[in-house]
C-alpha cells in the first residue's frame, strides 16, 4: 500500500497565501481610500456597464473568483482528498476512466 501525504503542496500553499495577502491589501487600501481622500477621488467602478474597461471587468472577475475559491473549497477539499486518496489505491486504468467523469 503506498503512503499517502495529507499535506499540501508547498508550491500551492505559497500561492494561496500571496493570493490571501493580495487580497487583504487590496481591502486595506480600499478601506483607507474611503476614510482618507475625498469622495470626488475615490475609485469606484463605473455606474453603467458601457463606461467599464478591461481592467475593470478584470478585477470584478478576480475578486469574484477569490471570494468563490475562499467560499467552496474549505468543503470541497475533504472529498477532492478522498477521491485522490481512492485513485492512489487503485489501478492506473481506473484513474484514467475516472477523469471523464470529474
């Protein structure tokens, strides 16, 4: 039976945890930018949906894709474990079929 590490990868920590700091940072300057500057210098998104650049469609994606990561994968992480834990102890061929299904 092989041995199976329960720990993650640190490559994969390292970047969940810039990811965290990047978020929290962004939060921070936010936060001080509503507290500090006047309201005329504040950045918000545009109002209407035709004034927005990419680089606004850009951070609305990026943060709505931290805040769904933070949100499902604390659940989802336990059954993804189990369903490698399952693939490392059986065959090659059943991993292979077992793809698709994912």
């Amino acid at each position: 039976m092989k041995s199976i590490n329960f720990l993650p990868v640190p490559k994969v920590l390292c970047l969940l945890i810039a990811i965290t700091f990047l978020a929290w940072s962004l939060l921070i300057y936010y936060h001080w930018q509503m507290n500090t500057l006047p309201a005329s210098q504040v950045w918000m998104l545009p109002r209407s949906a035709w004034q927005w650049q990419v680089s606004d469609f850009v951070i609305v994606y990026v943060i709505w894709s931290v805040m769904m990561a933070a949100m499902m994968l604390p659940y989802a992480l336990p059954m993804i474990q189990v369903f490698s834990n399952i693939m490392v102890v059986t065959s090659p061929l059943a991993t292979y079929l077992s793809l698709p299904i994912c």
